[in-house]
C-alpha cells in the first residue's frame, strides 16, 4: 500500500511539473519565435559584433530570403544589468513555423560555402567568435496576448 501511494505521489507532482514548465503551443503553420541570447566577455562586444555581423547575419540574411525564416531582429540592452543576469546582445528570430525552427537547414553548408570562398578564414573567425562567449541560450518564445474582444 505505501508503495502505491508513493508511486501515485510521484506521477502527480511529476504531471504537475510537466504542465507548468510546458509552454503553450503555436499550430504547425504559424510563425515560431525564438529569441537568442549572447554573454561577451568584458572588453570583446564589439569583436563580438563585429564577428557576427560578417559571419552569422548574412547567412540568417539568407534564411529571411528563402522563406525559412520571417525576420531577424539584433537588439543590445540600452542599460546595465546585474552580472548573473547580464546579455549582451538578443537575436529575435520569426521562423515561418515549429518544424523549420526545430529541424537542420539542409542548405546550409551550401550557403556557408558560397557566402565565404575563404573557408578557413571563416573557420577561423568563427572559432574567435566563440572563444570571447561567456554564454548562450535559446529560448522559445509563445506569444500568449489574448485576442480582441
């Protein structure tokens, strides 16, 4: 008996855990939104930006123009946090649905190679780019607001 109701103990909190860590989710042919966030070693954002304006935009530059993504957004806070809660920069990504945002683009090594002949160099900048990230995270964002009344 005290083995049931441990068991029944533990599927209900488990289901309770479950439901409120669950984000609501969008129908397959919607946009899905993903925010991506970038922590920068002191003294190396504008490395950082500068790096990921040549290496990274153009290839998500990419993605708008094919229909895989609908628009990127880059924003920067406009004042300080505290360090633990601390972003340098938020890349806003509107994919044109789940399944796109949550699956490998199959042109991309294609892209990369024609958006940089200087493989190595890209390589190489890439690497450095990197290297001064102290972190980063990705999280998907639902949009919740009700609708007119």
């Amino acid at each position: 008996m005290k083995q049931l109701l441990t068991a029944l103990s533990l599927a209900v909190c488990a289901r309770a855990l479950v439901a409120q860590g669950a984000p609501p989710q969008v129908a397959p042919d919607q946009p899905y939104v993903m925010e991506y966030y970038y922590k920068v070693q002191w003294g190396h954002q504008q490395e950082f930006l500068q790096l990921f304006l040549k290496n990274h935009y153009p290839l998500l530059k990419r993605s708008v123009e094919s229909g895989r993504m609908v628009s990127v957004k880059i924003e920067t806070p406009a004042n300080h946090m505290t360090e633990d809660a601390r972003w340098d920069y938020r890349v806003t990504i509107r994919f044109k649905n789940s399944t796109l945002a949550t699956t490998a683009n199959p042109q991309e090594e294609s892209w990369i190679s024609q958006l940089w002949p200087d493989q190595a160099g890209y390589k190489r900048e890439e690497q450095r780019r990197f290297e001064i990230l102290l972190a980063h995270w990705d999280l998907p964002v639902t949009d919740i607001t009700p609708a007119r009344q």
